[in-house]
C-alpha cells in the first residue's frame, strides 16, 4: 500500500489552559499500574483498544455551504467490558450559540460564531445493526442505548444520515478566493467516543481546545462537488479514472516517481465558469483516528514522493492567493 500525505493549506489554532498544582511537590495523580498499562507508561500484556470502521458518502452544497450524507460505521469493542451503551462525538454542535463552549467565550475570540448562525449536526435516522435507535443529544454529545449490549470481542454496525452547516471560524471554513472558496473541513461527521482502560467513555463536551482523541479504524469516504473542483483528503484517492483527466492522472504517476515538484492540475486548467455538474471522488485510508478534507475549483495541486526509494507521497492544494 503506498502512503500518502496531503497538505492543505489553512490556519489552525489550539490553546489550552493547564491547571496549576497548589503544591509543586504535590504527586502527580496518574494511573494506577496494571496489565493494561505498564509503570512505564507503556502498554502492557492485556493492552486494548476499541475499533470503529467508517463507510462514509457525502455530498457538499456550495451555494447553501451544506455539507450532507450518511455514514455506515463497524464498532468492534475489544476491551473486557460488555457496553449497553455507545456514545457518538457530535462536534459541529459547538458552533450553535447555545453550546457549552460557545456560551464560555468572550466576545471577539476568534472561533466564537455569530449569534444568529444556525450550526450543529442535524441527524436523521439512525440505526444499530438493522434496528432504530434514538441519539439523545446532550451539547457535543449522543448518546445511544443499544438494543442488546454490545459484549467483548463483537461488532455493531451504526448507521446514522446527517448534514450540517459549514462555520464561518473554527478548525474549518470556507475561504474566499478569487477562482472560487476553498471549503475545508474538519470536525464534519460524527463518530463513536473513545471508550478506554482509564477513564471509560470519554464524554467531556467538545469546546474547541482538545479534540481527536478517537480510535483507529479503515474509512471509505465519497464526496460529491462541483464537477471542476479538486478534492484534497485523508487517505489515497481510488477513482482517479472517474475524476482526472487523461494527462492529470499521467503527471500524478510522474510525481509518484520523483522528488522533484510535478504540478497535477495548474491554474491554467481552471474552467472560466463554475460547472453546473457534479463529480464523487472516492477515497481510501487505513488505520488512521479521522479524516479531514478541502474542496475547491480554485486548486492548483502539486505533488512529489519524499525521498528516493520512499513512495510517500507528498502533497499540496492552494489557491493563486497562497502561491
């Protein structure tokens, strides 16, 4: 399987406040040690960790900036512990005004969205192995009782549909370019919590400082856009055939093979007009923690391997404005 790394270009920013200790000598409150987790830190004999598998088809809306579909997600619970319960991290939800994190701003700071912005996840059906459930929501969060308790070493499969609005601030956006707005998103489906050794379901609502602590899994993704955009994304793109042209597809067997910078699709095959059509582009990733992508008819797309016998495949996506 050949790696690959994409580069959007984008501005994030994180800030966290670490709690001081009122003693400097105080002892640190980790863990205790157990077959899980080793003194040292390192995992131990009896280590595990939960698995959840995404097939996830998607499309994006540019004039309402819309961002819609389903996912299908294989939950596989590896650990000791029979769950009656699943928890989903709904993310998007921080950017209503009534949420946790949103109220805990002041004023000015720079993700706080607008008060009369209308975001968050709507959800619409949702399924466990064939059977529908309710999501309660409560903030960032949801919860999902499940119809017969998921024991060690079984899988569920969720099926959930979903849309949400894109924020104008936050670890996604939109960004006006002058060929046409670079959509970027991150935080853009929901996903099952992390359940693990030490703290169980990790339920703190998202509030925009700490964030994919989640678990590994395959994820299939498709998107839907305007026909001449580029699509950037996690993972390695399957359905070339379907999405470049004749002479994109041979300059991306070119870049797969040197170091040296090969332009995939310049500025000058950017179409005079927005195309009235749509195109999906399919993507495939392994074993990674979440998928982020960035969709734009503004995309010049460059590529390169690393190194000299190292395929990994490096990539950058831009607008005539960051060039």
């Amino acid at each position: 399987m050949r790696r690959v790394i994409t580069l959007v270009l984008g501005v994030f920013f994180c800030s966290a406040a670490a709690a001081q200790p009122a003693d400097i000598f105080e002892p640190i409150d980790w863990p205790h040690r157990d077959p899980v987790r080793l003194a040292s830190g390192a995992p131990g004999p009896a280590y595990w960790q939960n698995e959840a598998s995404y097939d996830i088809s998607v499309s994006l809306d540019t004039e309402s900036r819309v961002v819609a579909g389903s996912l299908v997600c294989e939950y596989t619970n590896h650990s000791p512990h029979e769950l009656a319960f699943i928890w989903l991290n709904l993310e998007q939800n921080a950017f209503t005004p009534e949420s946790i994190g949103n109220r805990a701003l002041a004023p000015g700071m720079w993700w706080r969205v607008p008060a009369d912005f209308e975001g968050g996840f709507v959800l619409g059906d949702a399924a466990v192995d064939g059977e529908l459930v309710e999501v309660r929501v409560y903030d960032t969060l949801g919860r999902i009782a499940l119809p017969t308790p998921l024991k060690p070493g079984d899988s569920l499969t969720l099926e959930l549909e979903f849309s949400m609005t894109i924020p104008p601030r936050g670890r996604l956006g939109v960004y006006e370019a002058d060929d046409g707005e670079v959509f970027q998103l991150a935080h853009w489906f929901p996903n099952v919590a992390k359940y693990d050794d030490v703290w169980g379901w990790n339920v703190l609502p998202h509030e925009g400082d700490g964030e994919f602590y989640t678990d590994f899994g395959d994820y299939t993704v498709e998107i839907t856009v305007p026909a001449d955009h580029i699509v950037a994304c996690t993972g390695e793109l399957v359905n070339q055939d379907e999405v470049l042209t004749a002479a994109q597809r041979e300059r991306l067997a070119q870049a797969y093979a040197t170091t040296e910078t090969v332009t995939v699709r310049g500025f000058d095959e950017i179409p005079d007009e927005p195309a009235t059509e749509t195109r999906t582009w399919r993507f495939e990733a392994e074993d990674v923690r979440s998928v982020a992508w960035a969709s734009s008819r503004s995309f010049r797309w460059d590529a390169a391997i690393a190194a000299e016998g190292r395929p990994v495949l490096c990539q950058a996506f831009y607008p005539e404005e960051g060039a």
